[in-house]
C-alpha cells in the first residue's frame, strides 16, 4: 500500500480531531515554541547546505525567484477584485496571502523531497525568504496607492514590520549561523536540529489540522466564491511554479519545493503584517482561505500532484 509521508498523517489526525469536535488542543506556548523551532530548523539546514556554496551565479535564480513574489499579488489582486468581488482591502490582503508563503508548506515538500530522495540545490533554503517579503509589501503599497494613502513614514513601518517579523528573522537567522559556523562547528547543535524535524514538523501539522478544522465548522457556504478560489489557486500558481522552475533548470528536488512554494499561501507572517497595516481588511476571511482550504490541499493532494506533474 502506498502511503503518504508520514507528517501528513499527523495533520489528517488533527482535521480529524477538530471535526470530531475532541478535546484535543495543542497549547498556545508548545504551538508557539514549535514554530521557532520549524522556522530555525529550515533556515539552519539551509545554511549548513549554502556552506561554501554560495556564489554570485547564484544572483539571476535568486532574483527570478524573488520577482515571483512580486509578480503573483500584482495577478491576484484584480482577480479578487473583478472576480470575487471584494473590496479593494481584503483584495490586497487576499494578493499578500497568496503572493506570500507558507512554512509548513515547505517543510512538506522539503520531507516528501527528501523522503523520494531528490536533488535539493544548496540555495533552496533561500526561496522561502525571498518568496515571503515581497508579495507582503507589494499587497500593502498598491493598497495605499489605491486607496489614496501612503507616505514615506508608513512605507517605512511596512518594510520594518514585515524584515522584523517573527518568521523572517528566524529563517535569515538560521541561514546565517549555518553558513558562518558550517556542518563541523555546528556539529554540537546540528544533529539535534536535523534528527528533530520530521517529530517538530509533524507536531507543528497536528496543530495546524486543529486549526484548518476549526476554520471549517460550521462551513461557511456564503464565502464559497472565496473557498473555490482557495481551491484552484493552488493548481493555476503551481503551473506558474512549473514554468519557473523548467526556465531555471532547477533540480528535482528544489523545482518541487518552488512549485508548492508558489502554490502556496501565507498564515503566518502575512496575517501579521496585514492586520497591522490594512485596517479594514478581514483577516479572518483571508485565513480560511490560505489556512482552511489552500494548506490541506496542498498537503494532503498537492504536493504529491505536482511531483508527478514534473516528472512526466
């Protein structure tokens, strides 16, 4: 029989629980503690793989990459708006969700990479940092923009809450103490980080099926246009992953990890960084759709659907 991975079995346990309505509930320290741990994980693996590995030839990938997250919010936007009919608020903060990306969607496919045994590049780390600031702060700017508002000062809190936040700081952190100390001087720290991942990431996924089940009761039918979005999204993003990633010559491995990045959406930072800098925007409505639809699909059909997209 063949089975999925075996953190995805940790969140179907946790949609499962939430349905059931069971007492079940990951506390707010232990769900915080374990997203630290997720994030500084990624980042730390990251800069242990980018040791003496880095190189400018690098540049042109990272830049490609990171004008996806510029370029996906400037599509979604006018889609939000024509096709779900929203205001041009939760427009801009649906484009930040879906521009921005999700950790624990990379973790996903970083565990089913490595459990096919895929090439990863070094870099791939790196496509998580860049993917997530940009979409963010295009979202807000064209908000502004449009709505009339704006200045120097506010522009400058918007770069500062989204460089400072808890997940960006994390990641680069991670990055950087991997790559100055590489896997010899980290040795005393590394094997803990790296033999803990899969248990912290399965963790981490228990809590999030709490979460996605909890967005889904009752089923909010009135928000269907929405929820249908959430849906197809996922598949139209991955095919610009796709393309990306062919362009790039990337390697199995990473090409699988940018698609499910791009496919993505954000539950973590851009809900922060919305919630503090668009003030009518309904981060509730943007939350069941990256947390509630988009996450599950991709972690219990998507992920697997687009490695087999690309190994056709």
């Amino acid at each position: 029989m063949n089975m999925p991975d075996i953190v995805v079995a940790f969140f179907a346990l946790g949609v499962v629980a939430g349905l059931a309505r069971s007492d079940l509930k990951v506390p707010k320290a232990a769900y915080d503690t374990l997203g630290i741990l997720l994030m500084l994980t990624i980042g730390f693996k990251g800069g242990l793989a980018l040791h003496g590995n880095l190189h400018w030839q690098l540049v042109p990938e990272l830049l490609a990459v990171a004008s996806l997250g510029v370029l996906i919010p400037l599509l979604s936007y006018p889609l939000a708006r024509r096709l779900l009919r929203l205001d041009q608020a939760n427009s801009a903060s649906l484009a930040a969700h879906y521009g921005s990306v999700s950790a624990g969607t990379f973790a996903v496919a970083l565990a089913y990479a490595q459990t096919l045994q895929l090439e990863i590049a070094p870099e791939t780390t790196l496509y998580l940092v860049l993917l997530e600031l940009p979409a963010i702060i295009v979202a807000i700017s064209l908000y502004k923009r449009l709505a009339g508002q704006g200045g120097a000062s506010r522009s400058s809190s918007v770069w500062h809450e989204a460089l400072t936040s808890r997940g960006v700081v994390l990641l680069t952190g991670g990055v950087l103490i991997g790559y100055f100390y590489g896997p010899e001087r980290a040795a005393p720290v590394s094997e803990l980080f790296i033999h803990a991942f899969k248990a912290l990431l399965a963790l981490f996924l228990l809590e999030m099926g709490l979460c996605a089940a909890k967005a889904l009761t009752p089923v909010p039918w009135k928000r269907w246009p929405v929820m249908l979005f959430a849906l197809v999204a996922p598949l139209a993003l991955a095919c610009l992953g796709a393309l990306a990633a062919t362009v790039l010559n990337l390697p199995a491995g990473s090409a699988l990890i940018l698609v499910a990045l791009v496919a993505s959406a954000s539950y973590i930072a851009a809900p922060a960084a919305i919630g503090a800098s668009i003030e009518k925007a309904d981060i509730g409505l943007a939350m069941l759709a990256s947390l509630a639809v988009t996450f599950p699909f991709n972690v219990l059909v998507g992920i697997p659907l687009y490695a087999r997209w690309l190994a056709a």
